[in-house]
C-alpha cells in the first residue's frame, strides 16, 4: 500500500509500504479521505507541533474517514464496506484521567499523526489502517468521505464550546477564523451566541467567516477597532483564541470583559508567550485550556451525518495522495485555501 511519509521538513515521499493486518478486536479501514489540519502543517514545515518535535520518518494525518476493509477476530459491531469516520485517539480506559472523564489527558493515549510520544504514533495518510473498534463510528453512505472526516475539528470545537459554559445571550469575540476558528464559530452560533465577533489577518478568511455567522469581521491590522474592545475593562463575554498566537491571547485578555472568560484552543509556540498575564488577576478573568476533545467524536460524527452542521463552506480543495506535497503547500497559504483534503482512491 501506499503512505505518505514525512522525511524531512517539506519533503513527504509516497512511500509502498506493508499493509497492516488486523488482530483481535481491530479494524483495517481503507482510508478515503482525509483533512490537513493546523499541527500536520507545523509539523510538515517547521518539523514540530507546539512542543512535539518530529524525530523519525512520520506519517502525518489524524483527519480521516474511509471504509471498513478487514474484521479482527471478534469484532462484530461493524461490517465489510461500511463507511466510517475514524477517531485519531484511542484512551486506555483504566488511568486516572481516564477514570475521571478526561480522556483526553490519558497517560497512555495513542493519538494517530502525533509526534507527541516516541516512537510516534503514525498518523493516517495512508491507503490502510489499523485501528481499535471503538474508534470507527459509522455513518450513512449518503456522507461523502472528506465530510465525515470533519468529524475531527467539530469535535474539537464541540469540547472547546463545552468549556465556555452556557454561551446563551453572549458576545463573543473569535480569535483565528482559520478551519477550526470557523467551525468554533458555526458551534457557538448554534450554541446561542447572540453576537459574535470575528478577528483575522486574512479578508478571505474573514470573508468564510462572515458566511458561517460572524456579525462583525475586523481585519487583524485594524487596531483602532481591536483598542476599543480594551475599553471600560472589557468588551466580551466569552473570547475563543484560536489563532495560537501570542499576540491573539495577547488581544483575548485584552477584549474580554471582567469576570469574562478567555478559551484557549490555538496551540501556541512551545516555551513562553508575553502576554498582559497580570490582566487575569486584575479582570477576575477565568482563562481555560481546551485541549482535543472526549466523547464528542461520536456526536460530531452524528451532527455531520445528519445534516445539522454543514461545513462544506470550509472545504476548499482536495488533491489526490501521490499530490500530498502540494496540497500542504497549498493548504498553507491562507489566502487561497480553508480545508484541504487529500483524496485516496
Ligand atoms: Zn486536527
Ligand atoms: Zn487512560
């Protein structure tokens, strides 16, 4: 079979590979389609996400959906050919993160296309691959593979708005409208937002943003706008930073009013950021962490199936495998592209 394989910063060689085989309680799903994420590109171009460095030949990709191809011995909630979205982390179960709900912090996570444990967990761009049962939710043939791949970054958003609390009545101010920032942004409006704000650096992002429901679209150079929000201790209710930015968390502490809440779900630098930090204290601001997500996989997956979220908006391109090169390069320039899919035949 064949993957797309990582060797060095911008160089990813399809590489023939082994396919892999299923033991008991597995799946070999035949990967369709699959979405280049935010940490695939700092991956591909710096050689590191956040503070996960690259060190061995890597398979990127944790975006996918595709078709069940292979049963392991006693697995039998799924069938040959069924379509199914493929969750990237597979939790122990037993650890004391695990046993708390928060699956996402499990010691023992294995999470595909993350550089975050050594050796790394390969990621999915590749034509086959072999994952747990409970990480393969079905969804109707009707929903073309590239949409149930979104299942990843809606799950994403779902959990990070679940860490807003209630968003009924709020303003709410959107940091980054890249892919995630405006699926957070199309989570937030149905999650009752009354008005939301909308800040980037690129007019096309904020262009796809004000079509998914931003009531106010402010270029990122606009610093006279941004200032104001800054006045009489704050403008918004709830701020979401997902640009990942110093200088985004930086205009989030800022914008947020007292007793406001700032969400954190960009990925900022590894190390230190300089930030107003002493702006927490003196604006009693409740500054929460938003990290992948838990059981909203599932319900992500159910939203798309069924229609209630559409993010078809966000999909801008789709290249095939053996074009993986380009497809980041494009992927990368955000004033032509929002989400872009690598496509398997
Ligand atoms: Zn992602
Ligand atoms: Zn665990």
């Amino acid at each position: 079979m064949l993957a797309a394989v990582l060797h060095e910063p911008k160089l990813i060689r399809i590489d023939k590979v082994d396919a892999p085989e299923p033991a008991a309680g597995q799946i070999r799903v035949r990967v369709r389609a699959g979405g280049i994420c935010g940490s695939d590109l700092s991956y591909y171009f710096k050689g590191k996400s956040g503070d996960f460095a690259v060190r061995e030949p890597f398979v990127l990709g944790h975006e996918v959906a595709g078709e069940v191809d292979a049963l392991g011995e006693g697995v039998t909630g799924l069938a040959a050919g069924q379509r199914v979205a493929v969750n990237p982390g597979l939790a122990c179960g037993t650890c004391r993160f695990c046993a708390k709900g928060m699956a996402n912090h499990c010691l023992n996570m294995r999470f595909m296309g993350s550089a975050s444990t050594f050796p790394h967990t390969q990621g999915m761009f590749r034509q086959y691959i072999v994952v747990a049962e409970r990480q393969c939710v079905p969804v109707p043939d009707g929903v073309d593979f590239a949409q149930a791949s979104m299942a990843e970054p809606l799950a994403v958003a779902l959990h990070a708005v679940r860490q807003a609390g209630s968003l009924v009545g709020a303003q709410v101010l959107l940091i980054g409208c890249g892919p995630i920032g405006c699926i957070l942004l199309a989570v937030a409006r149905r999650a009752g937002a009354h008005r939301v704000a909308a800040v980037d650096l690129s007019d096309k992002a904020l262009q796809i943003a004000a079509s998914l429901g931003a009531d106010e679209p402010v270029s990122a150079v606009d610093g006279a706008t941004i200032n104001k929000w800054a006045e009489q201790r704050g403008r918004f209710d709830v701020v979401i930073e997902a640009s990942g930015s110093p200088a985004g968390l930086d205009t989030a502490l800022r914008s947020v009013r007292a007793g406001g809440t700032v969400i954190q779900v960009g990925n900022l630098p590894a190390g230190q950021s300089p930030v107003a930090a002493n702006l927490v204290m003196a604006k009693e601001i409740r500054y929460q962490g938003s990290f992948r997500f838990t059981d909203e996989y599932a319900v992500a997956a159910a939203e798309i199936a069924s229609g209630k979220v559409d993010l078809r908006p966000l999909m801008t391109h789709a290249f095939a495998l053996e074009e993986a090169n380009h497809a980041f390069e494009v992927a990368q320039d955000r004033l032509q592209s929002m989400k872009v899919h690598l496509q398997f035949d």
